[in-house]
C-alpha cells in the first residue's frame, strides 16, 4: 500500500488545531477542516468537477489544503491516482487523515513540502494533469488575514506565474492544467500560462444572474497550439440566495462541469 502521508524533512511542524466535522458533495464525502482560520468554501469543489480525468490517470492538486479537490475528485473518477502537496504540515496531516477515512489511502498520497523545493519523491513531467487553486491575493497588494494559516493558504508567497510555472514543470507534454482563481486576475493567469499551452478554455461563475463573475477555472494543455475557448459557466445562486439547480448539481450530487 502507498505511505499516505510524505513529509519532507525540511516541513516545520505545527500545534494541533480545534477541527470540525463535516461533509462535502452531499455527505458522499466525509471532510474534517480547522475550526479557525482558511476554511473550505465552493472553490476546491468548482476545481474538481472542472478536471477532465479518467480512470488510470495520474493527477497532482498543488497546493492541496485538507484534500477537499482531491477528495472530490477521487470520489467522482473512481481508478484516477492523485498526489497532494501541501507545504502546512499540519493541513497535509489533516488530509492525510481525510484521505483514510473516505477509505481512499490506495488512490491519494499526500506529501508535505514547499512547491519551490518540491520533494524528490514527485516525478518532473510524471503527472497527466495538475490541478490548483492557489493563493488569490497578490502578495503586494494583500490586506493580509491576521490568522497565519489562512494567510499562508490565501495570500501569495511566490507569485502567480511562478505558481504556474511550477505546475507545468510536473506535467507530461499534451498533459492539462486546471486552475480555479479570482476572475479578476484572470489576465495574470493567461500571462502566466506565457504561450506555452494551448486549447485554453474558461469556464466563469457568476454569484447571480447578472452580476459580474466572481471565479474562473482556467484549463490549459502543455505543448499544443489549439485556440482558447469560453466555455458555458455557471449560475451559483438564485434571487433568494440558494444555490440553483445546476450548481447543486455540481456541489452535491458531483456533476462534472463541461
């Protein structure tokens, strides 16, 4: 059986946290998280459903948190194998303990390391898709969360393109990057992406109908030249403030995005 959890001897340990119990995609998967600080909203769960995977491929989530994409990912392409990378070794240790009881310590490994000095146990040009959802606010520009684990998850440490850059690195040639990120900066990411992908597509998503769209997922394939596309996104909420129909859809019942 594969180690679930791979920590790098350089991982600074944490104090243990207070933890909630919960549950995503309709309860179909159980999810522990800290109580305080980063906690998980519909991003993760948007990236998962957006990753085109299949049965057989090998996946990284960079960046992983608590494994809530991962988790999500794994429950809705059964045979798909995903390496987790989370420089928090106490969210990478909460993963991990996710990972075993959704019964998932065959599938998903969990390693604990800095992306700028990833462990050499995670193969360069190995992974058929990355997938991230990285920090989202631009280290200089960031009103910095006061808690420091929310603020390592969501302020920039290295910049956006050297992120991607990273992310690439892992991926074989013709392998797909799946992003999700603020759609403001949605120009910082096609900049990023610097020509060295293509059949570049964008799915929005929309709080309302008729308001501005909040997140994106950009999905990107290494080392081809097929034009971009915008993709059909997605409506989260109704007028009284529920989520609508197609985003239960993808939230709870794990429909993949187009």
């Amino acid at each position: 059986m594969r180690p679930r959890l791979v920590i790098d001897r350089d991982a600074e340990e944490a104090p243990a946290e207070v933890l909630t119990n919960g549950a995503l995609l309709g309860g179909r998967v159980k999810f522990r998280q800290p109580a305080r600080g980063y906690r998980v909203a519909v991003d993760p769960i948007l990236l998962a459903a957006a990753v085109p995977a299949e049965a057989g491929d090998r996946v990284l989530d960079l960046g992983a948190g608590a494994g809530a994409a991962a988790l999500c990912l794994a429950e809705r392409v059964p045979g798909c194998r995903i390496d987790c990378l989370e420089a928090q070794q106490a969210l990478a240790r909460l993963a991990a303990e996710n990972v075993t009881a959704n019964k998932f310590d065959s599938r998903i490994i969990v390693h604990v390391g800095d992306l700028r000095r990833p462990p050499l146990d995670l193969a360069r040009n190995g992974f058929d898709l990355v997938m991230t959802n990285p920090p989202y606010m631009a280290g200089p520009a960031a009103d910095p969360p006061p808690d420091a684990s929310k603020r390592k998850a969501t302020v920039e440490e290295v910049s956006l393109e050297a992120w991607i850059d990273v992310a690439l690195r892992f991926l074989k040639p013709r392998g797909r990057l799946c992003v999700v990120h603020r759609a403001d900066r949605l120009d910082d990411l096609i900049v990023a992406l610097g020509g060295r992908c293509g059949e570049v597509t964008v799915i929005p998503f929309w709080p309302r109908a008729g308001e501005p769209a909040r997140r994106v997922v950009v999905r990107a394939r290494k080392a081809v030249r097929t034009p971009a596309q915008l993709l059909p996104g997605l409506v989260l909420h109704g007028a009284d403030g529920a989520f609508t129909a197609e985003a239960e859809q993808v939230l709870r019942d794990g429909k993949a995005l187009p």
